[in-house]
C-alpha cells in the first residue's frame, strides 16, 4: 500500500482530511489551515515527461500525424476514426501553431490598429 503526503496546493500545508468524493469518483480534499484562501481541493496525478502520457493511444497517433503535416482525410482513414474526431484534434492543435510567416497574429493587429489611431 502507496503512502502518499497530500499538500494544499496553495499553502502547501500538510494539515489536510479527506473530504468526500467528486460525481466523477476523484477524492476531495479540505485543507485546514486558517490562513489558507483554497479550501477545497482535488489532488491531480503527476503528468509524465510530455503532456500526451496521459491521453489515448489514439489521440496521441493524431497528433504525431497532424505535426508531420497529414492531412485530416488520410489520418481518419488510415487511423480508422471518424473524420469529425481528427477534424476536432487538428483545430486545437491548430490554435496553439505559431501562424505563418508573414500571417500578423490576431494580437499584434490590434496593436498596429491602436497605435495607428
């Protein structure tokens, strides 16, 4: 049996019970430390080395065929998915791609907009 310290993650305080349980089945945590502003809390497992330890074999697939530069078409059809799923990944692995070269970002034309006017 693991023994595990469970800490506030603000105060980082160890005086910490147990208290109750998510719909979801995930422990909650209540942290009694008077000072401390978080009272409630759910303690989230240490993540790996890269962020997609965590996710489906399939998901993880996508998106090593989204950052080779495949299209959504032939990822579905080769990965055996819905076109819709692959779609949904590659728009959000979209909305953390630097844009292009010469593409002005959404931010720095409201700063050219502002500085201009």
């Amino acid at each position: 049996m693991a023994v595990m310290d469970v800490r506030c993650p603000d105060c980082h305080g160890l005086n910490v019970v147990k208290y109750g349980v998510q719909p979801n089945g995930k422990q909650r945590y209540l942290c009694q430390d008077a000072h401390c502003t978080r009272r409630i809390f759910i303690v989230r497992p240490a993540v790996g080395e890269s962020g997609l330890a965590r996710l489906p074999v399939e998901m993880r697939r996508v998106i090593e065929r989204a950052l080779a530069g495949g299209d959504v078409e032939e990822t579905a059809r080769e990965l055996r998915l819905p076109a819709t799923t692959v779609a949904e990944v590659f728009q959000v692995l979209a909305r953390f791609a630097a844009p292009p070269a010469g593409v002005a970002s959404r931010s720095s034309r409201g700063l050219r907009r502002r500085a201009a006017g």
